[in-house]
C-alpha cells in the first residue's frame, strides 16, 4: 500500500462542487491500494497513521501524533500514487490495484481510522475530486507498505 501524508492546518475535498471531506488541522492522506494489498496492509497503514510523530512538540521537534494533538485525518483515494513513468512520458498505473480491490482496501482503510480516530473524513473513491489543503511545514511524508 502506497500513501502520501500531508501534515496540515486545513484541508478538504470536493466532488462537482460540493464538499464531502473536511477537517481542520491534522493529516491529508492520499493512498493507493496495490495488487498485493490485503487487509492487514490497510490496518497498518492505519497504525503507521496514528502513530506517526510529526506534528510539533513544546520544543519545536517533530515528536507529536495526530492523537497527541487531536488532529484530523482526511483520507483520500488516489491510484495515481502507483505510476510508473520510467518508460516514457505517459505515466503507466499498472501498480495500482484493480478498481474493485482498490476500494474495498480504501473503504477498509477508512472505516479502520473511524473505529479508532476521530474526526476522520474521506473522498469518494473513483470520482473527480478536487483537494484544497494548507500544508503545514511543509511536512509531507511518504508510506509505502510491502
């Protein structure tokens, strides 16, 4: 499993206009579900989330989590995470995993972070989605989970 993790003051995701996800400091996490993935890939991806220190403590040093600091997550489908651009100039997304085994692995992700976190917001799997964000740092971390 693949994911991108944004450190953020704000951010939120709109589907044609509306706004379906939204939190206001926390983490943006963009993730990608790979053919391999199971589930036990998206419950660590969950523990890697909540247990991630990146967030600022007294002294300044990244020694804080999103529990730590009572943070948000904002979880966000995006296969795009998987591309493979060493054959030319028009990404390949081979890596990603089927659309059927994506979503069951996002959705599980999802409802694995709001059986143990809140607040906990998310996208809509395989729609258009556009991300506003404020990064925060600018800290932005990638995951990648064999």
């Amino acid at each position: 499993m693949l994911a991108l993790v944004q450190r953020v003051r704000e951010a939120r995701v709109e589907v044609s206009g509306e706004v379906v996800g939204q939190i206001g400091p926390g983490l943006l996490v963009l993730v990608c579900a790979q053919p391999q993935d199971e589930r036990t890939q998206a419950q660590r991806l969950v523990d890697k989330l909540l247990k991630l220190r990146i967030f600022s403590d007294e002294a300044g040093k990244m020694n804080r989590s999103v529990v730590d600091v009572g943070g948000g997550l904002l979880i966000v489908s995006q296969f795009t995470l998987a591309a493979d651009t060493s054959g030319g100039n028009r990404p390949s997304f081979t890596g990603a995993a089927p659309a059927d085994q994506g979503r069951r692995l996002y959705e599980q992700v999802v409802a694995t972070a709001r059986a143990r976190h809140a607040p906990v917001a998310a996208g809509v799997f395989g729609a258009d989605m556009q991300v506003h964000l404020v990064n925060d740092g600018p800290v932005t971390i990638p995951i990648h989970l064999p």
